[in-house]
C-alpha cells in the first residue's frame, strides 16, 4: 500500500505540470486555478469527514491554515498557472526543484530566533551552493527568451514563498488533522484566486472550452489535488519524512518525460543540466541532519 501511494504521489504531481499547461488551453490561469481548488475542496472535506476528521470553526483555529493556503494555493499555485502562460511545463517544473534548497535555507537562517530551526551542515550547505549553481544555469538570462524571463522570475519566487510557509507548518501543523489542514487550505486558496481573477478582469475561458482542457481540469481536481494529498499525507504517517522526500527526484522527470511526450517540450541540455545540479544539491541537503519538527503553540 505505501509503495502504491508513493507511486501516486510521484507520477501524479508530476503529471499536474503538463495538465495545468492543457488546461491553458481554454481556460485563464487565475480562474482555472480558483475553479480547481473550489472544486477540489468540498471532495477534500468529504474524504476527511469519511475518516472521522472532526472540522473546527472557531476563528482563532481557523486563521493559521487559512494563512498557510493563501501563501501555498492562493500566490504559489497562482503564480505557476500564470507563468505557464508563457513557459512549457517541463521547464516551469525543472525551475521548482529547488523548493527544498530555499526551505533548507531558510531554515537555517531562521535557526538564531525561530525555535526549533535547525542548521546545516557542510553537507547541507555544499548542497545548497551546487543546486544553486544548478538555478543559475536554469535562469541564464542569455539562455532564457526575454519575453519569459519574468516569467521563470515568478516561479522561482514562488519557490521562495513555498519555502517560507514551510517553516510557518512546521510551527502549526499540530494543531490539525492533515486533511483538515488540506481543505482549509483549498478555501482560502480559492479565495485569494477568485479575488486576482476578479481584479484582472478575467473570465473562466479566453476560447472555446476543449476536451483536453475539461479532462485537465477534472485530473487536477479528482487526482492532482485529492488523490494526490491523500496519498501524500498517508505517506507521511506510515514513511519518514526524508523518505517521502525522495518524490522531489522523480516528478521533474516525469514532468520533462511527459511534456516531450505530449506537447513535444524539450528544455534543452542546459536547462537539464541545471535540473540534475540542483536534484543534486537537493539530495545532498536531504541526506544532512534535519531540523526537528517545531513545537504546537499553546491554544
């Protein structure tokens, strides 16, 4: 069961790359994302009631995992459907591999006055050097079209806001059942969607709505977002963290495999280059002491 449920953690988010890049096809990137997670989150919530997952509606419960699902759904999730408007998905995805590099990062620059940070090693931060180096080489502005600079600028700083809600979980994620925490996040993250959307003026579709893209939307909902982070949280529970960890190597190649495969995207020997550095630098910071997981705040 726990080997099914890495496969489903690894081929499906790695998969979401290219379903998001179909789905673009007809739909606009904040409006898709918002309608993604609306739909996503009343399925979330009924898998969590089914599993005896007891929901709390007092503000002061409430307003950490919403705070958590506006940086991780509501600015992440949006910026990457965005900058998809302009990059191919194997690329968009080789540029998040280095989520764990500025989570470690972080974390060790935080060691000195948030509890429970820890630091790095000298393996860690050869880790860190080398994945860099790998990013350097994925966001060469000579090697990347001018028009999609900014655009790969925006994932990588969605990268870097990823990585600084990750410290704030850790400091939270006690006080709720992972699927509680989920659902919670998939609302406010709706929210803040629906919010831009509506700010850009945008409609649900900018063209006539497609199979391919109504098929992308219902797989980033039933299974990138559902089957997805329940597998995700089960693996959690019956696997150490750093093993379920090791899911950041595979899913950037099955992202590159299956946007070659598909959409005929072929990032380049650089970009690939710079995607093996910064796997690299990420399996040398996994393998370094890792921080212990920060204490509940009291209620």
């Amino acid at each position: 069961m726990e080997l099914l449920a890495y496969a489903v953690v690894c081929l499906v988010w790695g998969s979401t790359y290219l379903a998001i890049k179909v789905g673009l096809d007809s739909f606009n990137p904040f409006s898709f994302a918002a309608l993604r997670y609306w739909a996503a989150a009343p399925l979330m919530g009924l898998l969590a009631a089914r599993a005896g997952v007891r929901f709390r509606f007092e503000l002061r419960h409430l307003w950490p995992a919403f705070g958590v699902g506006v940086l991780f759904i509501g600015l992440c999730n949006g910026m990457v459907f965005w900058a998809e408007t302009r990059l191919d998905s194997s690329y968009t995805a080789l540029l998040i591999t280095a989520s764990p590099l500025w989570t470690a990062l972080l974390s060790a620059l935080a060691g000195s006055w948030l509890p429970g940070e820890g630091r790095l090693g000298v393996r860690g931060w050869l880790g860190i050097a080398v994945g860099f180096v790998g990013s350097y080489f994925l966001l060469h502005p000579e090697k990347v079209l001018p028009e999609n600079f900014f655009a790969a600028l925006v994932v990588e700083g969605s990268v870097v806001i990823w990585a600084v809600g990750s410290l704030w979980v850790r400091r939270v994620r006690e006080r709720y059942h992972p699927l509680e925490m989920a659902t919670w996040q998939m609302v406010s993250g709706a929210l803040v969607l629906s919010f831009i959307a509506l700010v850009r003026g945008e409609r649900l579709l900018h063209s006539p709505l497609t199979a391919g893209a109504a098929l992308s939307l219902l797989y980033l909902v039933v299974f990138g977002s559902c089957l997805a982070f329940s597998a995700y949280f089960f693996l959690l529970r019956a696997w150490p963290a750093t093993r379920v960890a090791t899911s950041a190597y595979i899913n950037p190649v099955v992202a590159v495999s299956l946007g070659w495969l598909v959409l005929g995207e072929w990032p380049g020997p650089e970009a690939l280059l710079g995607g093996v550095l910064v796997l690299v630098g990420v399996s040398l910071v996994l393998g370094s002491p890792q921080p212990p997981p920060a204490p509940a705040e009291p209620e």
